[in-house]
C-alpha cells in the first residue's frame, strides 16, 4: 500500500489553495508551532450496539 501513496495527488497538486498560510516542512498540521492534535470520543448515550 505505501507505494501507492506516492500516485495519489493532493488537493493542492490540482491548484486549490486552503487557508492563508503555506504548509510546513512536513507538510502535517504538528508544523504548526503551539498547535496540538488531540482527540475526544463523545457519548450521549444516543446509540446502543447490540
């Protein structure tokens, strides 16, 4: 599967710009200084699993 990773084009390799900014080095959101990735799972109880 990785190499095939290196055929699919990005969103930006067509021309579509998104944001302001310009991508980091890695071109991974943690380029950004002072932004942290997280998650949360979030349960309200609406759905059940049998």
């Amino acid at each position: 599967m990785r190499g095939q990773d290196n055929l699919q084009k990005r969103i930006r390799d067509y021309g579509v710009k998104i944001g302001k900014l310009k991508p980091g080095l890695r071109n991974k959101i943690t380029d950004v200084n002072g932004v942290t990735v997280g998650h949360a799972t979030i349960d309200d109880g609406a759905i059940k699993a049998d």
